[in-house]
DNA sequence: TACAATTTTCAGTAATTACTGAAAGTTCGG
DNA sequence: CCGAACTTTCAGTAATTACTGAAAATTGTA
C-alpha cells in the first residue's frame, strides 16, 4: 500500500512528534497511519506501507493498544487481527490524558505522599517538604478537577469549552447561589 | 552540598520522571533541586551537589530556562550566576502547559491547517481530511480554551476546579440565562 | 587593556533507546 | 491433534541521545 502524498506527510509529521509526545517514531507512524485510514488495517499491510519489520509493526501496535489507541478487529474468514484507531475525537482526547496521568503524573504524587510523611531531618527539608505540598495540593486539584470534567459528556465540554473566559462571570454567579459568601473578584489580566 | 534522604528521593525521582516528560535526566534533577531549594544556587554547586559536569550543569541550566522554568538572579559582591525555580505554582502549572503547547501541540496544527489546504489525491485523501479536521477543531477547541481560561486569577480557576463537574449545572444555567438560543455563537475569545 | 573568573561550545565517548531477523510460541482449520 | 498461518519474543545491532573534559568565549574588575 503506497501512501499518497497528503498521507505521507500527516504520517511523517506524526513519526517525528513522536519522540515529543513520548512514543517512538514507529508507534507514532502507526498511529497516523490507522487514524487517516477508512478500515482496518493488518500489521502486514503496516508494515509494508510504512516500511517496518514485522516485529516492530508488533511492538508498536502493542504499545498503540497500551494506550488504547488502537483496538483490534477480525475481518470475516481472515485469520489476521486487523487494527483501527477509536474514531471519536473527544474519545481520543479524554484516553490520551487518562493515559498520560497515568504515566507522567501518578507515579509523582504517589512518591510526593510518601516524601511529605517522612521525618524531616533539618530545617532544608522542612521547607522541602512544604513545597511538595504545595506541589501536591495543586496536582491533585488539577487531576481531581480533570477527573470530573472528562466524565462530562462531549458536548456539555464543548459548551464549557466555548464559554472560554466568560466562565468567570458564571461563576460569581454561581458563587452567590451557593450561598453569597465571597463575591468572587474577576481581576486577572 | 549533601543532599538529605529527603531531598535526595525527591531528586532522583525528577531525574527519573524526566525522560517521560520530555526531558533528560540532568535536567530533571536540576529543576528538583531548584524547585525545593530554599535559595538561589550557583552552577557549581548544583553539579557538585548532582555529580554532574560543569558543562552539563550548563546545558541543564540553559534547557531549564528555555522553559521559563528557572530564572538567573545574582548575589552581591559575587560574579556567579545564581539560578532558583519560580515560587508560585499556578505560575508553573501556566508556564509548563504553554511551553507544552508550544513544542507538542502547535507543529502539528500548523502541519493540519496545510494539509486541509492541499487538494485531495483520492477518496482516501478526502476522508484524511476530514479525519484531520475533526483532530483540528478539537485542538483547536481545546487549546483556545485553555488559552482564555488560563489568563483567569489563580483564585477563579481554583474556584472553577473546585467547583468540578458541578459546573454543568451552571452551565445548563447560563445557557438559560442568555435567552436559550442556539448555544453555540461564539462566546469566546 | 589585561587578566582572572566564569560560562559556553563542541568533539568524542558512554548510555540508552529503537529496530531487525531469526526462532519460538500460538491459533485455528482440516 | 497436525501443520500452516500468523504473532510474539529476544538477542544482536543500529541509531539516537546524554554526558564529559578541554578549549574557546565572555565578563567584570583592577
């Protein structure tokens, strides 16, 4: 399969961010390949197209599935697993940062839980150790926050997304329905 | 410089973290130590501190401030030039996520604007650009947004955060409280 | 301006990561 | 349950990235 010219430079653009975004070339590569492509498509057919071993096609739609990126299917009468990428772009989105919390994010906080129990030693690591709660208490807001959002359905975060920084005025609304306490000051640049 | 446990887990988790988040270790480790440093550091210190080169140091100090992730001051009567990492973390959480864009996010909408431009080879090219466009509108969506909400006060956007998926009430509000048109005029921006 | 202190550059080397081909493992129709 | 079709594993190699030390450049000051 030979790709055309358009293809070639959304797959090539895609091989080289890889190392960016923290996947390979090939995984990147194979990524754009399955998310331009109308069906499904064997790891032969990849390989060929791309220009891969065998064994990398495997190791790198190994790695697409470990970020549920790409699922595999079965053609009717073909023995061959066929793979394609999810479809849905706010699907994609919502995968691609529980995916990326999961292994650039958990394992920091996980260590910060830990690192902010510990006995400190002198005055250096007491003053450490109120940074990392620092750091903590904004990770964990962050993440909680993202956690509930993305269960939101696309298009409720598209009008969320689309509110843009009128947010603000909402949310002094908001703020006096809750009960009025704090009139929430809309400064900032 | 002798780093406590303490520091030193914090450190080398950094150093480790670091290839994942698109940063090598040198540089993981140096913002780490920044980061819980209670005042500014000199390039010799932080390599005799790390056991890393001078030259090393160097180039980790220099990638750092590429990212608006340390910044340079001076001590009187002292030639050397100190570093220390920014204090406020939501100012972090901005700086990090702009930079992201700036390297992970901003080639590719550039690489998809061109590609939607450029005439169709096949039916398969054309399915291709609709694949990107939807990948572009979504980015699109998504980084806009971000760009309007993260002018916001630390405080309203911790306020937003707080709020978490509660915000869809207050959305279905505002939408009624704008007259109940089409939802969709662009409010942004 | 000259010089000592400091920082940067860069070529060479070490370490890590990516990729391949061959062999082993798995699966399913006959 | 055999064997062909297909997939995975893995050891070896290639390519890339990280790091060092020496030399060059810069900077501030006497």
């Amino acid at each position: 399969m030979q790709l055309t010219p358009l293809a070639e430079r959304f797959v090539l653009h895609f091989g080289e961010m890889g190392s960016r975004w923290g996947v390979n070339r090939t995984v990147g590569q194979i990524y754009a390949l399955l998310f331009i492509s109308p069906n499904p498509l064997n790891a032969d057919e990849i390989g060929e197209t791309l220009a891969f071993s065998r064994s990398n096609v495997s190791m790198g739609l190994k790695e697409l599935q470990s970020w549920r990126l790409c699922k595999m299917t079965h053609q009717p009468g073909d023995r061959r697993e066929y793979f394609e990428a999810p479809k849905d772009v706010w699907e994609i989105f919502r995968t691609l940062a529980e995916e990326k919390k999961k292994r650039e994010i958990d394992p920091t906080l996980s260590m910060l839980r830990d690192a902010m129990l510990a006995s400190p030693a002198n005055a250096d690591d007491k003053y450490a150790q109120e940074r990392m709660q620092e750091m903590h208490e904004l990770i964990e807001l962050a993440t909680g926050w993202f956690n509930d959002i993305h269960r939101l359905s696309p298009e409720t975060l598209e009008n969320l997304m689309r509110l843009g920084s009128k947010v603000q005025k909402v949310l002094g609304f908001a703020d006096r329905l809750r009960g009025g306490d704090k009139p929430d000051k809309p400064d900032a640049a």
